[in-house]
C-alpha cells in the first residue's frame, strides 16, 4: 500500500490485511485535504469479499498494493477488529461515501466526476447529487461500452476525457475488479486526482436499485438485502464463498486477540 501521504491515520491489520482505522467523515477529510494541496490517491473500500480474495489470491494483493487508503466496507470486519482487540472506529462504505464525498466537496468547491454505472445511472446521479447540493462541480460523466477496456481508442477517448476534466475525484462504478484495473492504468495520468472505486453505487443514489434500510445496515444484513435482489448473481459471493470466509474471519480474530500478549 503506497503510504506517501497517509503516515499519520492509523491503521489496523485484519488477517495480514492493512486497513486504516478512520471514520467516513475523516476519510472524507483526508481525501479532500490532500486534493487541495495537489496530492491524489486511491481508496479502496474492502468488504467480506473483498477482503477473502486479498487473503486468498495474489493477483488481488498485487493489483491492490497499489492504493493509498484502505477504508473497511462491511459489518464483519468491523466485527472481527472488536473481537481482535482493534477496533475499527466505524464501516466507510463506498456507497456512503459516494454521497459524503461529493457533498463536502460541493462545499469546497471541488469537482466530481462519475465514470462507469449501469445504462444511465450515472447521469440520474448527476442529477440527484446536484439537487441535493446545488454547488457541485461535476466535471464529467463517461460511460464506456461494454469491453471498453480491450479497445485502445476507447481508452485513448476516457484518458482525454479525463485529461481535459482534471477532476479532483473520479467515482468509478464497474464492479471489481474491473474497477480497481482501470484505476491502477489511468491513476498516474493525473496525479492530483482522487479515485474511489463503488461499484454499483450509482444505481443506489439515483435509486433504480433500493439499498437495504439503514437498520438492516447497521445489524449486518445488507448481504441478505442484495442476494434477495439479485440470487443468481450474487449467490456463490455471499452464500458459498462469504459465509465460510466470514466465519473464518471471525474465529481467527479471536485467536488472534488471545494470542497476543496482555499489557
């Protein structure tokens, strides 16, 4: 994880994993601080699966080395850092902070732009973020065909898009890691920038996908929500796959918590 400008927040480790042990509001702060003073980054937003593959897979490590900050998007990390004796402070969502980053950023005159999401989420989003704050600054929205990636003048039209923009933070909302791809090519093309990978976030802000309620949120349930909405997609990731890991996860930070030394 590159640390250049981010020595001073303070940082767990979950199952070899490094993530900083901030509140939305701080990543929040931190993120537009930097920009401010011309320093860019990239967040990553682990949650359950995420967190299994960093774990699990070295491609995903190396892709991921790359990032800046890393904020945990998911009850059971925060769950396995209380049992581990370090607790993380609160969930950082990349869907909430795909609200609280352009509201704050409204007010600081600083711009937005929104890249990927489903049909035309991104625009309705556009829409919904500049009526909820009046002086946002969107500098562009691009949604790319699909196999974008493959085809060297798409990417040449994104890169000078994004070249003319000079956004100070770039949502891109293409699943993972699809997302964290693209990011890692293009960050260095503009070194002032912020980029936040969200997934499908731009569908919950302008609503054409329901998010959970908050108090399913706050219980851990979002999953349920999600697999509900979409089981033969997300099925294997939550069910198969998610449930092992998570219960994995949990009983390793409680070996973890009493293996270590008592002060």
């Amino acid at each position: 994880m590159h640390e250049t400008h981010t020595t001073t927040l303070p940082t767990i480790r979950l199952m070899g994993v490094t993530l900083h042990a901030i509140t939305q509001k701080q990543c929040v702060d931190h993120i537009l601080d930097q920009s401010q003073v011309g320093h860019g980054g990239w967040v990553i937003t682990p949650n359950l699966d995420h967190l299994r593959r960093l774990v699990r897979d070295a491609d995903t490590r190396e892709l991921y080395s790359g990032a800046d900050m890393m904020v945990a998007d998911g009850m059971p990390l925060i769950w396995a850092s209380r049992l581990q004796g370090t607790p993380l402070p609160e969930r950082v969502a990349g869907s909430d902070l795909t609200n609280s980053l352009p509201a704050e950023a409204a007010k600081r005159g600083q711009s937005v732009y929104l890249l990927g999401g489903a049909g035309d989420a991104a625009k309705k989003a556009a829409d919904v973020l500049m009526q909820r704050h009046p002086n946002l600054i969107i500098a562009g929205i691009h949604v790319p065909a699909f196999g974008f990636e493959k085809d060297p003048s798409q990417m040449a039209a994104l890169e000078n898009a994004l070249l003319d923009a000079k956004p100070d933070i770039v949502l891109v909302a293409l699943g993972s890691p699809k997302q964290e791809v693209l990011i890692k090519t293009l960050r260095d093309k503009l070194p002032g920038t912020w980029w936040l990978g969200i997934g499908i976030s731009f569908s919950f802000v302008c609503g054409d996908v329901q998010r959970a309620p908050r108090w399913i949120q706050k219980l851990g349930l979002e999953w349920i929500h999600r697999l509900m909405q979409e089981p033969k997609r997300l099925f294997r990731r939550y069910v198969i796959d998610g449930v092992p890991f998570g219960i994995a996860l949990l009983t390793n930070s409680v070996w973890s918590r009493l293996g270590r030394p008592s002060a």
